[in-house]
C-alpha cells in the first residue's frame, strides 16, 4: 500500500520517464493575477503560456500544485469535514502539454500511469471513462471515444457527458476545450445509500450516489473563443490535466474517505490530542460521528492556514485575508465543541510540517512564524467571541417569539458564533429560530464572493504582441543604445502602421535600454530621438511586458513614427540612478529588518520608484524607537562599507536557492534560471531589477515612516541619495524654529528639548482648562441653585426643568445629583448647550421611580432637539443635533411627566 508522498512521486517521475519538466509548485497567491482569488488548479502557474503571454524552455511539464477552494465560485466551506472528499487545501498532480503532445499521448500516458502494475495497477475493471458528447454546436469528441477504446478501455464503459461536465474553459473569452476524465468505482460502501438501489449495490455509473469517483481530468485545449463567441481551432492544441492526490491516495489505500488516507490521519490524531478527545471512550454514535467531522475540520483547516500563511496571506477583513481568517476561526469553533476552549490551532501548525516537510521543505522555515501568526488569530478570535456573545444575549432579549436568520448570520459571519450554540440559546429561552433567513443570508454570501472573484478570466495577448521577438534589454549595461528598431505600435488596442505627433500608444522597439515595470520597481522614463540623435520623436512615460520577453513603451508621440523607423533610445538617467539606489536600499533595509527582528521577516510587497522606497514586510508588532535606530544604524553603516554590488546572471532556481541562499520576492515568478544580487555577506535575493554598482553610490538611507498595513504586515518608507539630504535639509529648518521656541540654557537635543516645552505648555493648558471648567461650573452651579424657586408641581410630584450651557456631562451629572438633594423628592431635568450640540439629562429621585421613570421621560423630551437616548430609571441621558429646541423640548418637560403619572 503506497503512502501518499509515494503516489505523489510515482505520478511525477512517471512523467518525467516521458520527457516531462517536474515544476515545483507555484504560489497559492497567484503571481501578477488578480483574477484569482488562490490557486486553485495546477494549470494557473501555465496560465500565461497557454494565452501566449509567456515562453518557456520546455514544452512539457509535470507537477503537484498546493490548491484552496474555500471563497468565490468555489465557496463551500461548511461541507469541509462532513462529506469524503470536500477539502479547503488539497494537491493537484498533473500533466501539461504546450503545443507539444495532444489527445493520442495524454490519454495513453493516463491509461498506462493508473493501470500498469509497474506504477499504480488500478483494476481495469473498476474504472470509467467520459467524453464530451456534443451540445452548444460543439461537436461530439470522436477521436477521444476512439482513443480510449484503442488503450482497451471497453466501449460500455466509454460514457458521454454534455458541456456542463466535459467542456472546459478559461474564461468568457480565450483556451477552451472538451474533457475527458477517469472515475474509479469506490464500492458499495462509499455509498450515501439513499436510494435502496444505491444500499443493495445496484446503481450504475454515472450515479452521483458518491460511489463512483472522478480520480483524473484531461481538458484538450483546442478552441480558442473570441468575443462573439466563436470557437476557432487552436494553432497548436494543448492539455492540461488534474488529479487529485487526496483521492488517488484513497484508492490505492483502499479506503473511502481521503481523510482515512496517511495524508490527514496523523493531523487528526494529533488533533484529537490536542482537544483531549479520545474517540474510543466516544460511547454515543451521534457523538461519535460529531467529533469526528470536527476532527476532519481541524485537520484539514490546519493545513489550509499553514500554507496560506506561509505564502504571505496574512488573516484579514476582506479579500484573501478574509477567507484564511474563516478557515482558522471554523477551526477554533469546531475545536471549542470538542471542549477545547484554550488556543490549540496553533500547534497543528507542526504537525502539518512534520508530514508535509519533504515535499515542502519552505515549511520548515515557515513554521514558526506560520504558528505565531495563528497564535495571535486565535487569542483574537476569543475576544470576538467575548463581544458576540453578549450581542447574541441582547439579540434574544428583543427578539420576542422568533430570532431573525439574518441577525443569526451576523453573529456567524462577523464573531464567529457556531450556528448550533445560537440554536441551543434561543430554544432554552423558548424563541423560535429562523432557519430560512439564516439560509438566504448565507446564500446572499456565497453569491456576493463568487460575484466579487470571477477567477480566470484573464485577456489574452493581443496578436500584435504574441507574434514579436523578445525584445533585447540592453539596460543592464548602458541607458543608450542607437538604432532601434520600431517593429509594432499598438494604439487604443489595435496594432497600426503609424502613430502621428501628439497621439498616445506603444511602441515595441528590437532592443531597448528602457527598464520594463517589474518586482516593485517602476518602468523607466526618457526620449525616443530620431537617427540623427537631435530632434526627440517620442516621450516615453514607462515600460511594461504584456508578453514575457517584450518590452511596450508607452509614449507620447512629438513627430509621426511608422513601424520600421530607427530611433535612438535614451533613459532619463537621473530618474534611473535615483530608482537605482532606492532599489539596492530596498535589499539592504530587508536585511537589516531580519537581522533586527528575526528571520520570520519576509517581504510583502515593495514599491520603488524615483522619489521613495516603500517596503511591506511580515511582522506582528509595532517597531520601537530603539529597533528603528538600529536598523536604520545597520542599513548606513553597509552604505559607508561601499561593498561591491555583485550580479550573477543566469543562475539555476535550485543553486540560487540552496547554494547562494537567496531570498525570493513576494509575488514574483521565477524562471528555471535567475538573476541574483548579492551584496557582501549581508544581502543575497533573486532580483531583475536595476541596482548600483556599490552601497556607496546610495549616499544615505533614512527611513521616514514606519505603520501598519493590516494584522501581522508592516510598512516602511525611506528616501536615499539627494531625497535624503532634502529631508535633513528640513530637518535643520526645524531645528531652526525649535531653537526659537525653547527656553535659552537647556542642554538638550533640540527634539527632547522640544518634547520638554511642548510638556510643559500642555501642563500649563490643563490647568487653564481646570480653571476655566471650574469657573463654569460655579456659574451654572449659582444659575440652576436660584431656579430650584421656578419647580412646578405635577400631580403631587415637584418637576424642575432648566439649563446650563457650555458645561460637559460629569459636570451635568453633578448639577443633577445636587438638584435633586435640594427638592429632596421630585423630577430635574438638565439640559445644555456646548460647541452646538446638546446634551440632556433626567434625574428622579428613588421614592419616585416606581411611578415614573427617566428613561421614558427623555424619549419623549429629546426628540424636540432632534435626538434619542435612554438609561437607568433614576438617571437618563440624551443627545441631540438642535440646540434651537432645547428650551422647547424642556418647557414640554411637565406635560411628559403629568402623561406618565396619569
């Protein structure tokens, strides 16, 4: 019985035996896609190759691609752990055609690599094949019938399936193609036995009863559909296949559920440990059944969150964020129904290391920043919680007869309070719960996530692109270079023979100086002359690839260009030194980062251009004075080293990686070979970006802001060279005003002597305040004393209404508690004016507060000044927005309370 890294192995070196590229498995943050909500199929990392956006040095490959499905159009995370085969996180083996081999190998490839005994020996007689049977005005896939029955599939086991299940496409628009796919017949057992044929064994595929499972889908790439729809015949087909490990484990583990597969079973019992749940003892099968799928749970989410985390995805309110802080808050929930009430996610952290760590070695570094950041979700998801349990007391204290689903989905969504415990509370408080608004809520959910995430639907390059040469980039070398050649010009989308003076567009130039907007750093800017190098034909603005390898420079035309002019192209160099040094700033900042706060620091993003540097950064606190001091100490002191700036061309990944030790960048795609910058010992990183030849020609770094961006990710800014000397230029300008300000004799950095006279004019402005709040206070104390005189008799109760203006509420709670020692029994209503905004209050003394209350007294009285409020039936606040009402509004004082004493 083969393990679940062996199936993994088996399946890649079988096609690396067929001439196959094995490719490490991309991101699950989708590299420069923002059409994808994760990775969620092996082909995304091949998206650009398919579309033409991108070559590469093979035409066939292979890999284990890490995937979620947990938000968007593949939004159904509440059926995680309650059904076999439903996972947030799972691997997809596959195998990948580019222009290369077609339908006759793949399916050869997929029959022998299931069936043979020297690989996984699938029984024959157990598996199923579909094909595309024709709909839409697609025809049938004959030659894929064909082709199965030529490896000996039997032809009554060859099933022909519509668009729904056997087409596939990218998007609206661009690859798509028939499928074929392969299920295997997991038996009886696998069942959901609803239907009495389905429990005797007597169903036939394709039955859906989940007992015959779909193992490997071949998806023929073939058509290529425009924009109104038409199916036109790819130049060189593709295919793209997918299988999923978890189930190809479970057959040839032989058992029916993927989570009995090696893959979950040591996460599960380690999740049983850590929630102190001994499934032996379980004696009830309903609760049996329960700890388990919340068993299931926890191990899958577990996984989930550490890879998620460990690709940069840090928990947050919206978009990727959101979705992880789901997955690890239904873990915790589903941990606390188990009784585990103390944070444990965390720990499971190392379990899915320890099983996972050889085919992903990056866990092991990760690890112990992937647990920390779960740590901190979980003591945050328990003060959630706190919150939302108080809001569900007082949701079910004014519910009445039923409770409100969507108030119910509220408290789901936002706090994280499990569908059952709200249940449970309104029934032992005899309140009926609305199952159907909980459900439309949920519903509305799913359909705003798959609305706000359309996944794959990425343009494919435009002809005029997809059809040039790579452009050859001479900018590492130069910022001139002469005779260019002009081979496109795009305008308004469309590829034109000639771009006339003061029209916009791009131009693709044979080989170019020009920098192209790549890992953070901006494109570069400057002229286009004509051959004579003295009359400028075009401004560039920037440089981008809309291919990989072909440089589009944006332009503003000054004379009419035609494709096949020559031009001399010059960057503008100030612009490109000043975003040299910020770039080589940028490496010697991220270093210095670590050096100082820990190797968990990972970079998050980065922007730099001419004017600043701006580096995002994984750390889960705030940066003190001193550790700011120190890094910015350690990023000057490289500077002043002047150390050599050494560029490594053509390095393989793997060398760069284990040999020279170079940091990736976020949300960078890597080739086979990279570039590599190394500064000293102190820096090495995988970069394409332009840097100087030594620290030295940096001049100087100095960080100007250092914040938050979201939980558990940083932002620095910092400006180098002649930005840095403006800045403390400034700064000297400052020292100059401080120096007037401050007191003559004191011997102190002019910052802390700033410090000191701004202490002491804040001392000094408090104690005006008192005095003035004192004074006010003592005026309004004198007014209100003499109007005690003015209280009216309602009904036997002694009612006093007055106001006193510019004085806050303590001072107003005072007046009250004064007033009503004064009448000794009776009603004080208190209002006032301060910066236009009015606040009312309403005291009744305790012998009172049986007959009448204060809260209803100032409901009824705050709504002649336009506001609301409520409080104890002794005292009773309200604020308002029309201070021109306030005198009505105290004047109806009587008639309120002789209403309520009726």
């Amino acid at each position: 019985m083969p393990t679940g890294s062996e199936v993994r192995r088996k399946f890649l070196d079988f096609f690396i035996s067929k001439g196959h590229q094995e490719v490490h498995s991309s991101s699950l943050v989708p590299a420069n896609d923002p059409t994808l909500l994760f990775t969620n199929a092996g082909m995304n990392q091949f998206k650009d190759v398919f579309l033409g956006l991108e070559k590469r040095d093979y035409s066939r490959a292979t890999t284990s691609q890490k995937c979620v499905r947990a938000g968007g159009k593949h939004n159904d995370l509440e059926n995680v752990g309650f059904t076999n085969r439903h996972h947030t996180f799972f691997e997809m083996l596959g195998n990948f055609s580019f222009g290369d081999y077609f339908k006759k190998d793949a399916i050869a490839y997929a029959w022998e690599l299931v069936t043979s005994p020297e690989w996984y020996g699938i029984e024959k007689s157990k598996l199923y094949a579909t094909i595309f049977k024709g709909e839409n005005g697609v025809p049938r896939d004959d030659e894929a019938y064909q082709l199965w029955l030529d490896v000996g599939v039997p032809a009554d086991r060859v099933f022909e399936m519509g668009m729904k299940d056997n087409f596939w496409a990218m998007g609206d628009t661009g690859p798509c193609g028939p499928c074929s796919e392969l299920h295997y017949d997991m038996g009886v057992a696998s069942s959901d036995k609803l239907r009495p044929e389905c429990a005797a064994g007597e169903c036939k595929f394709p039955c859906e009863c989940g007992r015959y499972v779909e193992i490997w889908n071949l998806v023929f790439m073939q058509f290529d559909r425009d924009a109104a729809g038409t199916l036109n015949p790819l130049p060189k087909p593709s295919i793209d296949t997918g299988a999923g490990l978890e189930r190809v484990a479970a057959v040839l583990q032989g058992v029916v559920s993927n989570y009995d597969t090696d893959l979950f079973t040591p996460l599960i019992k380690r999740a049983a440990e850590l929630t102190d749940v001994d499934e032996k003892r379980e004696e009830a099968k309903e609760a049996h059944a329960k700890s388990a799928a919340s068993l299931r749970v926890i191990a899958d989410h577990a996984r989930a969150a550490t890879f998620l985390i460990s690709d940069g995805v840090i928990p947050a309110n919206e978009g990727r964020g959101y979705v992880l802080r789901k997955i690890i808050r239904r873990g915790i929930r589903h941990g606390r129904l188990l009784g585990q009430n103390k944070p444990f996610l965390h720990d499971m952290v190392y379990a899915v290391r320890d099983l996972m760590q050889d085919a992903y070695p990056e866990l092991n570094e990760t690890a112990d920043r992937v647990a920390k950041t779960v740590l901190a979700e979980e003591t945050r998801f328990a003060n959630t919680l706190d919150i939302g349990l108080k809001k569900l007391d007082d949701d079910l204290a004014a519910a009445g007869g039923s409770y409100a689903g969507e108030k119910a989905f509220k408290l789901y969504d936002t706090f994280g309070l499990p569908l059952d415990f709200m249940v449970d509370a309104a029934r032992d408080q005899g309140i009926e719960f609305d199952h159907a608004g909980f459900e439309a809520a949920m519903q509305g959910q799913r359909e705003t996530a798959r609305a706000s995430w359309k996944g794959g639907s990425k343009a494919s390059a435009s002809p005029v692109y997809r059809e040039l040469p790579p452009t050859v980039f001479e900018g590492y070398r130069q910022t001139e270079s002469r005779d260019c050649e002009v081979l496109a010009i795009v305008h308004n989308g469309a590829g034109v023979r000639e771009l006339k003076a003061g029209e916009k567009g791009e131009l693709v130039l044979d080989h170019t100086p020009f920098y192209s907007e790549s890992g953070g750093q901006i494109g570069d800017t400057g002229w286009l002359y004509d051959s004579t190098g003295n009359t400028v034909v075009a401004e560039v603005e920037t440089v981008n690839s809309p291919v990989q390898g072909v440089r589009a420079h944006r332009v503003t035309a000054r004379q009419n260009i035609v494709v096949g002019d020559k031009v001399n192209a010059v960057v503008n160099s100030d612009v490109r030194r000043a975003t040299m040094r910020n770039h080589t700033g940028t490496h010697l900042l991220h270093a210095a980062l670590r050096e100082v706060l820990g190797k968990h620091v990972k970079q998050a993003g980065s922007l730099v251009d001419p004017s600043k540097l701006r580096f995002d950064f994984s750390h889960f606190t705030g940066i003190a004075d001193e550790e700011m001091q120190d890094i910015e100490d350690i990023v000057n002191r490289e500077v002043l080293k002047n150390d050599r700036v050494e560029v490594i061309e053509n390095v393989p990944i793997d060398v760069a990686v284990n040999e020279y030790h170079a940091m990736a960048l976020f949300g960078e795609k890597y080739g086979d070979k990279v570039r590599v910058i190394k500064i000293g010992d102190f820096s090495t990183e995988l970069c394409g970006g332009t840097h100087t030849g030594a620290t030295g020609e940096i001049g100087l770094i100095k960080v100007l802001h250092e914040g938050s961006v979201s939980s558990g990710v940083r932002r620095i800014e910092a400006v180098t060279g002649e930005n840095s000397v403006r800045h403390f230029r400034k700064d000297h300008e400052l020292e100059g005003v401080v120096a007037t300000i401050i007191r003559p004799g004191e011997d102190l950095a002019p910052a802390a002597a700033l410090r000191l006279e701004i202490d002491r004019r804040e001392e000094e402005i408090k104690k005006l305040r008192k005095e003035l709040e004192q004074a006010r206070m003592k005026s309004a104390a004198t007014s209100v004393a003499s109007a005690t005189e003015n209280a009216r008799e309602v009904k036997g109760v002694k009612v006093l209404a007055t106001r006193a203006d510019n004085i806050d509420r303590n001072q107003m709670r005072t007046l009250i508690d004064n007033l009503r020692t004064k009448i000794g029994s009776g009603v004080v209503v208190l209002g006032s004016v301060q910066d236009s905004k009015v606040a009312l209050i309403v005291g009744v003394t305790k012998d009172l507060t049986g007959r009448v209350q204060a809260g209803k007294i100032i409901a009824q009285v705050a709504k002649h000044v336009g506001g609301s409020g409520g409080g104890r039936p002794d005292m009773a606040e309200a604020g308002g927005k029309d201070p021109a009402g306030l005198d009505a509004a105290l004047n109806s004082s009587y008639d309120v309370v002789e209403s309520l004493l009726a």
